[in-house]
C-alpha cells in the first residue's frame, strides 16, 4: 500500500488577513516543493473546535482593536507569563476535549501555528495524548507573523521550532525563555504568487480594468478594511481629483464596500472599490504606491513588489513598531491626517519624483530578500516531519551552487 502522505495541521485564525494569508502560503509552499507529499490543512481552532464562548472570540477581534483603550488593556494585561500562563491554562480546561478531538480528526505529524493565542492550548493537550499513549509526540513549530512587536504568548519554551521574521523578533522570543537553537529567522511566510512572475504592469492593469497612464495608488486596511479609507478618498478628491486613480481595498468591511459603491466624487477622482480580494500580488503589481494601516502581511508584500508606503495608522500594540521599521528602513512614511497624506501624494506626483524613486528602489532591495523566506521555512518543516528530507535539501542545496559555480 501506498506510503500515508504526511500531514501538517496549520493553526490559524480569521483575525484580521494576516493569519489567514501565512497559513495560505505555507500551503502553497508545501504544494511547490513537495507536491503532492505532504497533506496541509489550516484550522481555525478557536472558531470550529472550542465550546461556546470561547468560539466566538474570533469574532470579537475585529471590534476590540477599533477600541484603541480596551484592546491596550487587554493586550498588555495579558502580556507577563504570570497571567497568561494561568489564564490560558484555564481556558484550556473547558476547550481541550474539543481540541484533542480537532487533532484525532487531522492526525497531523506536524503542528504549524501561525497565531499567538495557539501555542498553550495545542501543546498542553498534544503533551497529554502523548502521555496516555493516543499518539506519538507531535513535533510543533510556530511561524510568527508579527514583524516587529510580538506579544508574549508567541512564544513558548516546549515548541519544537520558532521561525521569526527579524532579530528583533528573535530578542523576543529569547526574552520569553526560547533557547537561540530554538530559534530561526528566514523572514514573513508571504504566498508564492507574490514572489512569481506575474503578468506586466501594463497586461494587469488592463486586465483589472485600470487606467493605462495615470499613477495608481492602491489604498488598503488589512483584512478588515480598517482605517480611513473614505476620509482618505475625499482629500485626494480634493488634492489630487483626476491626476491619478485610486484602488479602495475594504476586506471584510461590508459596510464601508456599500457606502462607497453608491457615491461620487467631485473633484474627479476615479474610484475602484473592492471587498477581500484573492488576487493581492496583482492588485499591487498594478499600482505604484500603497497606502494602508502598518499590517505585516501587507507591509511586506508591498516591499516584494517596490512599492512605496504610506502608513495612516496601526493596530495599537503589535503594529505599533512596524510604524519605524518602514521609516527607519527609507520605504515610506507614516501621516495620519487624510489631508497630510494627500499632499506627499501630490508632491509624488508633480515635484518630488527623487523622494518616490529613492523609496520604490529600497523597498524592492528589502522585499528581494524576503522572497526566498516562505521556501525555506517549509523546507526546515518539512526536515521536522521526515527527517530523510535534509539530506535531499542539503543535496539540492549543493547542485544550485555547483550551477552558479559553473556558470560563472
Ligand atoms: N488581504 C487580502 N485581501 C484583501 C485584504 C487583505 O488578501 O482584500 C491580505 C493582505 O494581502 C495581507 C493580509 O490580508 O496578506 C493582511 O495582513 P496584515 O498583516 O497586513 O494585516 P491584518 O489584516 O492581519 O491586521
């Protein structure tokens, strides 16, 4: 009989985009290097395997981080070990049945988490089927998707692996007890059609029906379409009017969709508005500028294709140090006042063409590098579900050099 492909059960949550868009392109990337080998299944835990209430704290999520007070004081509260540990230790008390079950149903030989609230849980109820002999220890890893602030509860000292984003990153996980040998820094798991070939600038804004010439500026707020994005509309309205076409990405925000599919604009502004759109890497391919809420996954999919950023604002707390990392890195700036923003976009535009470029150039230097992290993120958990597969990643390894070798 054929050899059971081996399974990796992602943990993720429909929080915002960002968890939902690292544990697409862990699959992807599986899919791309090893075929049909590996079975990847991403789960929202806490939304389809935990009891009432605890189910619907996804979907409080989205209200809570508009509340800039609340969401402080539940973040930082829950901060030091002392109160999450006990807090979740309690948590998982009333949901571990239900969450064994999500694992007897997957029966993974790996378990990836991409969320800070999945590493606890999962690892405290996979130690005890362990020990009453249910399965074989499950070897688990967590692929942070914070760039810069994380919160305590990503990191907790039994996993297997930890894969961070930035050394900054990595401080932190070894302020929370993780050993360096723990700890790898490869960059954000970012899905594969952003590092492909796509269609030309010019073929996708046809295809997406774009304009051809104008600048295009692409204006985003996570997968919530959070921010003022209908404030930011009418002071390029007001600035900038018919010089350039705006792309008004609004996620999940059904009602911000309808209020802007039924209005106008008097200065001649020419307006695209979408809801969640699955096809990100083109709609950023298509533009020439973003600007958007100071999200990770966003952040660094606009760096892979040079784009140029404008932050309007942050989740309080973990996108707060994203905010320098753009400044402080020459990629963009951060203005939170629509009418501030509309005026560098005019200066962009019409004078300062050096500042843009400068920009455009560092962002596709830092997001040329990141291209490569999703790949080998999988290839290092892909060697913890086999282990036979190091030596194929250390042989492909050796003929990539022997070919750069020869050919230079
Ligand atoms: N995203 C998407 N379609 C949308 C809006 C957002 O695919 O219509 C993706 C976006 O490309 C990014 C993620 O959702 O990968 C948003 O993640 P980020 O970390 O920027 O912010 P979050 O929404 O998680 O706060």
């Amino acid at each position: 009989a054929p050899e059971r492909r081996k399974r990796v059960m992602v943990l993720m949550s429909d929080t915002g985009g960002g968890h939902r868009a690292s544990a697409e392109a862990l699959q992807a990337g599986f899919e791309q290097l090893y075929g049909n080998d590996f079975q990847v299944d991403y789960v929202d835990v806490w939304t389809n395997h935990t009891p009432y209430p605890f189910n619907q704290l996804p979907k409080t999520y989205s209200f809570m981080v508009r509340n800039s007070l609340m969401w402080r004081i539940g973040y930082y509260g829950q901060q030091p070990r002392f109160i999450h540990v006990p807090t979740q230790t309690v948590s998982s008390l009333f949901v571990s049945k239900q969450v064994a079950e999500a694992f007897d149903q997957y029966q993974p030989d790996l378990v990836v988490s991409v969320h800070p609230l999945m590493q606890l849980v999962p690892l405290r109820v996979l130690r005890q089927q362990a020990r009453r002999g249910k399965r074989k220890p499950v070897p688990f890893a967590t692929v942070v998707t914070d760039l810069t602030t994380c919160h305590n509860t990503w990191f907790h000292p039994l996993v297997d692996r930890c894969f961070v984003p930035t050394l900054y990153c990595k401080r932190s996980a070894m302020k929370n007890g993780l050993k360096e040998e723990q700890i790898t820094v490869h960059g954000l798991p970012i899905r594969p059609a952003f590092s492909r070939n796509l269609a030309s600038k010019q073929q996708l804004r046809k295809r997406l029906g774009l304009d051809q010439k104008l600048p295009i500026v692409l204006l985003v707020g996570g997968g919530e379409g959070m921010g003022a994005i209908e404030k930011t509309l009418e002071a390029l309205d007001e600035r900038v009017g018919g010089a350039c076409q705006v792309v008004a990405i609004c996620g999940r925000n059904k009602a911000l969709i309808e209020r802007l599919s039924n209005r106008s604009f008097s200065g001649g502004l020419r307006v695209k508005v979408r809801g969640f759109v699955t096809n990100m890497a083109e709609w950023m391919t298509a533009c020439d500028t973003i600007i958007t809420k100071a999200g990770p996954g966003t952040i660094a999919e606009a760096l892979i294709c040079g784009l140029p950023i404008i932050l309007n604002g942050f989740i309080p707390c973990q996108e707060e140090g994203n905010v320098p990392f753009v400044v402080d890195n020459k990629v963009g700036l951060f203005e939170r006042k629509p009418a501030a923003i509309a005026a560098i976009l005019q200066r962009w535009l019409t004078s300062d063409e050096a500042e843009y470029n400068s920009f455009a150039e560092r962002a596709r230097e830092i997001g040329s590098r990141w291209k490569g992290a999703l790949l080998r993120i999988v290839v290092d958990l892909a060697i913890m579900c086999d282990s036979a597969l190091e030596i194929e990643a250390i042989k492909a390894d050796a003929q990539r050099a022997l070919v750069q070798c020869t050919a230079s």
